[in-house]
C-alpha cells in the first residue's frame, strides 16, 4: 500500500469503493453535522490530454439545522464527483487557462498519498442546501412559532445553531 498514489491509482485504472469516517471531514460546520459515515466510489484515470481524473460519488446523511426555524432536517447527501486533480497551485492555475475547470471541478491535492477526503469534501459541503427554497424542494416546512425569539438572541441562535440543536436533543429527552 505504501507504493500506491494517485498516479499509480490512474494508471492502473482504479477504481476506489471505501466508507469514510465521518470525524474524517473537519470543514463541515456544526450547524451540519454528518451523522453517518461516506461512501466514495471513485475511480481515477488519465483522459486523452493526461490530466488525472477522478468520477464518482460521496453519499452520506447529515443533520442540519434550518437557517429560519432552526430546525433540524435529516438530509440525504449525493455528491458526484467530476474533477481533475492537480498537485500545486500553479497546476491548478494553468489548468483554469486551458479551460478545463469549465467542464471539471479542479482539486488541488496537498500530497500524493490517496486521500479520499480531500478530494470529495469540497462538492459534499458544495451539495448543502444554501436557501430556504433549497429545503423546501426536499420537503421542509418551517416551524415558525409566534413566540420565536427576536432580535439578537434571533441573531445569536443563527450564528450558533448547533447550540439550539443540542439543548432541543436535550429537551426532548426529558
Ligand atoms: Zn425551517
């Protein structure tokens, strides 16, 4: 194992089928909190003009807290995974002017050892509804209560939802 990096990965075609801790991603807010592990099936390969690519999927389930009503929503995360994987900034610089972050997500990778982690957690945070809307189409009401809290102390639950989640978890156990 020690030999294998995402070159060699690519060279032999692979193609990669782990389920990934969720302690693993540190990005995701708390607001966000992914609640089971995340399966990636990846595989890597080098297109016709050699760029390393990698396509696939991440799925996972998350529990996030509505931006309005503060909520939590079970979410069922898929990410497909579409990119081309660089090694430094100046790759990824170069690779913009040739035009391929039109038609790929570009991931600067830190190192060459495979870290699965690194290359989907950017289009896993990316798949997070970013509006109320987003919620609704995946079925949320908000609950909106005549006596829901205003101002700042509205504005402080907002900052910190994770906060408000953990005291109704603690609520509703008594
Ligand atoms: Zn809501």
């Amino acid at each position: 194992m020690s030999s294998l990096n995402y070159i060699s990965l690519a060279k032999r075609e692979s193609k990669v089928e782990q389920t990934l801790s969720a302690s693993a991603f540190r990005k995701f807010p708390e607001s966000a909190e992914l609640i089971t592990g995340v399966t990636v099936t990846l595989a890597f390969y080098f297109d016709d003009q050699r760029k390393l690519n990698v396509d696939g999927t991440a799925t996972t389930k998350a529990r996030m807290i509505c931006f309005r009503c503060n909520q939590p929503i079970m979410l069922d995360l898929v990410s497909e995974i579409s990119s081309i994987l660089v090694f430094s900034e100046e790759d990824a610089v170069e690779a913009t002017k040739m035009g391929d972050h039109h038609r790929k997500g570009l991931v600067v990778v830190s190192k060459n050892e495979p870290d699965m982690v690194e290359i989907v957690e950017d289009e896993l945070l990316l798949s997070l509804p970013q509006s109320i809307e987003q919620l609704e189409l995946l079925g949320h009401r908000c609950d909106l209560r005549e006596n829901s809290p205003q101002g700042e102390a509205e504005l402080k639950e907002r900052q910190f939802p994770f906060a408000g989640l953990r005291d109704k978890i603690e609520a509703s156990k008594e």
